[in-house]
C-alpha cells in the first residue's frame, strides 16, 4: 500500500515550487513519483502536425514522493503517514493527530 493516493493534497518540500500545495492527480508507482497539476511545469516545443498547432506548451511532470509531503485532511498539518490495522483492514493513518486519513468526506 502506498503512502500517497489520488485526490490527497499535497505540499512540496523542496525544488523550485517548494512551499506550494496541490491536489494529486495520477499516481506512477513505479517511477515513485505522483502528477499535481500546476507544479513543477516545463515547457515542450511541439512541431504543428494535423489537427494540431504548433508552439510552446507548459506542460506539469511528475514529482518525485521524496519531494511532496501529504496535508491531513483533519488538522491541516503537512504531516508524514502511518498505517494501522482497523477491524482487520490496512488504513493509513496521520502521524500528528493519530487519526484515519481515508475516511470518506
């Protein structure tokens, strides 16, 4: 069970949009890393084909889990996870208010 899902807010805790929040969009697990919209943008120089402009687009890349932290949906800190077994199923768990992050809202 990974420590980050879609749909968690996030901040990122180094780089060059360090001190930013977002919303996780795509999980990649095997590069270990998840898609927020809106941090750590490039721009792609794209050749115009059918259908399709050409130009300078800013396109989002994936960041790295060492580079984000997720915020508890409870006590609004940036916090690290932990996990707990809760009638027999694996939840994660905030490791500053000892409450579930998963339950629904």
């Amino acid at each position: 069970m990974l420590k980050f899902k879609k749909g968690d807010t996030v901040k990122v805790i180094s780089g060059k949009d360090k001190g930013r929040e977002g919303v996780i969009e795509k999980i990649i697990p095997k590069k270990a890393s998840a898609l927020v919209p809106d941090l750590n943008i490039y721009k792609k120089h794209l050749k115009g084909q059918t259908g399709q402009k050409g130009g300078i687009y800013e396109i989002s890349r994936p960041l790295p889990f060492s580079k984000i932290a997720v915020v508890c949906p409870k006590c609004k800190k940036v916090t690290r996870v932990g996990f707990r077994l809760i009638a027999g199923v694996k939840k994660r768990i905030c490791k500053k208010c000892k409450r579930e992050m998963d339950t629904k809202k």
